[in-house]
C-alpha cells in the first residue's frame, strides 16, 4: 500500500472518481437521491478539500492501482476561514482550533478497514502538518459514531462536545511533536 498526496500521484484526475465513490458509501448520513442535494453534500464533506485544499489530500494506493482510502485535510484554522463558515460547530470549539487549527476527514473503502490503511493516512498527513509547524490537528465526528474509536487509537482525545444539526459532536484533537 502507498500512501501518497493525491496531486502527487500520476493522473491523479482519474483516481477522484474512487475517492468519491469511498466517500459516499462511508457517509454515515444518509445520501440525498435528489441531484441538486447530492451534489452539495458531497461539496460540503468532500469538495472544499478537492478544490482548495489538495495539497492535504492523501490517498491510499494499493499496488494494482486501486484507491484504498483518502484522507481530506486542510492546515487552515476552520474557525478563522470563512470556506467552513456553514459548519456551525466552529463557532463552539473555536477556543479549541487554536491549539488543534489542522483538521481531516478519513475514508477507507469498508473491505480493506482494519488493516492499518486509515492510520497510515493520518500518520502522512500529521507529517504534514506538524512540517508546517501547526501544534495539533483535529477531527469534528458524531459522538456515536464508529469513527470515535479509530480517531483514540491513532492518538486523538476527546476534548469537547456540542450540539449541531440535530447530533452530537465531539471535537477529538492530537498535539503534535514541536
């Protein structure tokens, strides 16, 4: 498996196709059938990071050319960048972004999960980000979700929760080495 920035790779256009496809069918919310809301759902989660931030989107190659996993990551501080300003919960943990501004988003196609692909991908973009000198990085997930654990296991705590569109959400942050 390689682990790779996806404007890195050769081609790298026509692997986005796999990475949309691992978006949608992780998506613990439900996919929208209407076109028009299927569209801004994926601009919402994923399309943000496609077209302003690919220098922070990493993929997982496997060694037949397919797309294991992507990694969606920005280094900006989302509470201080009005392209997240339709997220609301950084208006709660704002005082948190400060000491965890980089932030990610992880994927992996659900046969290969559990087999070290999605750690790999934070681990290159931790890389990353703490080159860029940023103190920590962070995740916003669904307290209830299936991710919580993983996001723990690769170093990520807990460190506040607050209401938004209609569910729980837990801010998880990881210090980085300075």
């Amino acid at each position: 498996m390689r682990i790779a920035r996806l404007r890195d790779e050769v081609g790298w256009q026509v692997l986005v196709p796999a990475v949309e496809t691992i978006f949608f069918a992780a998506s613990a919310a439900p996919i929208p059938a209407d076109r028009l809301a299927r569209d801004a759902f994926r601009e919402r989660w994923l399309g943000r990071y496609l077209e302003h931030y690919i220098d922070s989107l990493f993929v997982a190659v496997a060694a037949d050319g397919m797309v294991a996993g992507y990694l969606a990551g920005c280094l900006d501080n989302p509470a201080h960048n009005p392209l997240f300003d339709d997220l609301g919960f950084y208006r709660d943990f704002a005082p948190l972004c400060a000491a965890y501004p980089g932030h990610l988003h992880v994927n992996v196609d659900a046969r290969l999960r559990s087999q070290g692909v999605g750690a790999a991908l934070v681990r290159a973009f931790a890389a990353q980000a703490s080159a860029a000198r940023l103190p920590g990085i962070h995740i916003v997930t669904n307290a209830a979700a299936r991710n919580v654990g993983f996001y723990e296991r690769n170093g990520f705590r807990k460190l506040s929760t607050c209401r938004w569109n209609q569910a729980m959400n837990v801010f998880m942050g990881r210090p980085l080495p300075q």
